[in-house]
C-alpha cells in the first residue's frame, strides 16, 4: 500500500512533468523513461502489460521506492506525461501540422 509521501510525490512529479520542468528521456529499454533531480535521485518510469510503474533510485543506483499504477492510479498519468516529453510529441505534431499546413491541396 502506498504512502502519503509516495501519492504526494508521484503528484508533484506529475505537476512538474506537465509544466516542462522536469526533463525525462528514453532509456534503452521500450517504454521506459529516466529523469534525474539535481544528480542525487532518479527516476525510472516503465510499462510492462498493462501496469505503470516508478521507481526511485539514489546516486549509488539503490532502489529507494517503487510504485506502481495498480497501488496509485497517477502513475499511469505521470508516464504518459512522460512519455510525451521524452518522445517530442508535442514537437513532432507541431512539425507535421506545420508540413501538412503548407501543402497545397
């Protein structure tokens, strides 16, 4: 069962995500993203079927907590949020819109 601290926590990382403040990055696995605070704590977000999950690890790569999606449903939030960061999905949209924009019909 999750913790005040760790709903409180995934909802600050949501926050944060949604206002660009927090930078996330594809690892090398599919579906999964990293973020690192201040060099000290970093933050795994992944998918695997049909559950989300994040994970806290500190600077010595120790596993500090992880939660999933089925204990605190925002983490399905915060890794799409993510996702989207991560992958330049916003960019990418822009870019087509912008092509199909100019294409003359």
């Amino acid at each position: 069962m999750a913790t005040e601290k760790e709903f409180k926590l995934v909802e600050q990382l949501l926050d944060k995500t949604r206002r660009r403040s927090i930078a996330w990055e594809p690892t090398a696995k599919n579906d999964e993203f990293v973020s690192s605070l201040g060099g000290r704590v970093s933050f795994i977000l992944g998918a695997w079927r049909s559950t989300e999950s994040l994970t806290m690890k500190d600077d010595l790569d120790r596993v500090l907590l992880t939660v999933d999606s089925d204990s605190i449903p925002l983490v399905s939030e915060l890794y799409a949020e993510a996702r989207r960061v991560a992958l330049k999905v916003d960019e990418s949209l822009d870019s087509v819109l912008d092509q199909l924009g100019r294409m003359d019909v």
